[in-house]
C-alpha cells in the first residue's frame, strides 16, 4: 500500500469516527435528551457533556482532514499533475558520447539532472521560474520527509546549465539508465 492511500485510509477512518462521536446522541437522565455534540437541543441540559463530546470528536476530525489533503496533494504530485509521463526522447542538436537521448524539456520542481559538462542541478519551484532562476544546486536528499520531492531555492538561469540535459531522478526516484542501443522511446 502507497503512502498516500495509507494516508487517506486513516484519514477516511479518523475522520469517520469524530463524526460518529460528534452526531451521537448524550444520554440525559435515561433518555436522549440532550442531542449531540454537533446537533444539540434546544435546552443545552448538559453543557458539559456537549462541549467534551465536541473536542473529542475534532481530536479525531482535524487530524482526519489532514491526512485526507495529504494523501491527496501526495498523489497529484506524484502522478505528475497533467504532465506527460517521462520517457527517452531524442532531442536535436550535441550529444555526448555514451549519451543516445535526452529528456524533453518538461521539468517539474524536484527534477534531478545532469548537463552535458557533467554539472548536476535540480528544477526549482514555478516562483523561483518566474524570478528568472528555474535551477537550483541539489542537496543530500530528493525526497523531504513527508515523501516529496526536494525543491532548492533557484539558483540560477534557464542558460546555466548546458544543453542537452539528462534527467536522472525525478519524484525522488531514479530512472533506469540509457539503453545502449538507439535513441527512440524507452
């Protein structure tokens, strides 16, 4: 099981639980008088009661939510949002010998790639593009710790880093190497 589905699994489940609390009804006196947590009567006969049926149920519904949001945002990012799924294709212009294909130019914050001069640099974040400084130096790890990809602050410019460019980990995950044979699709 991914982590991202386990997250959205517990969070489904906590978040089902501070429901059932909270709509629950609260026993007054033998009978259910006192409506729920969320749904009380009109008497408020047991304040009390209410208000500690109220913060149980949103100790187990926030943390709930949560993980529901961060197994969600997980999966877009690691789906690629929209983007075309990575594969070798080959790009006109220098190829290094050893080096058959190129990756296309459709990076995404966290992309770990080598220039042709062996320099290694990691894409930065949409904003840091915007500033004109798409490229950043890695650091020691690809993923933080909630699983995502590393994104450093922009470094440098769309020119810094020599053309063709090799993609090497992408979402915090290698990719296998280069096929020796051509520079079709792989």
């Amino acid at each position: 099981m991914s982590r991202e589905r386990l997250l959205r699994t517990l969070g489904i489940a906590a978040t089902i639980v501070g429901l059932f609390i909270g709509l629950s009804p609260i026993p007054h006196n033998g009978d259910n008088t006192c409506g729920s947590a969320f749904i009380p009567d009109g008497y408020f006969q047991c304040p009390s009661e209410q208000s500690g049926r109220f913060l149980l149920a949103f100790i187990f519904l926030i943390p709930g939510l949560i993980m529901i949001i961060a197994g969600r945002r997980g999966k877009g990012k690691k789906d690629g949002a929209g983007s075309p799924a990575p594969g070798r294709t080959s790009v006109p212009g220098p190829v290094a010998p050893g080096m058959v294909a190129a990756w296309p130019e459709q990076w995404q914050p966290g992309d770990l790639v080598i220039d042709i001069r062996g320099r290694v640099f990691v894409r930065a974040s949409g904003e840091d593009e915007r500033f004109g400084r798409p490229w950043g130096y890695p650091r020691r790890d690809t993923l933080d710790i909630s699983g995502r990809p590393v994104v450093p602050e922009g470094a440098v410019g769309e020119d810094e880093p020599t053309r063709p460019l090799t993609l090497l980990v992408r979402h915090g995950r290698p990719l296998p190497p280069f096929s020796p044979s051509g520079g079709g699709s792989g």
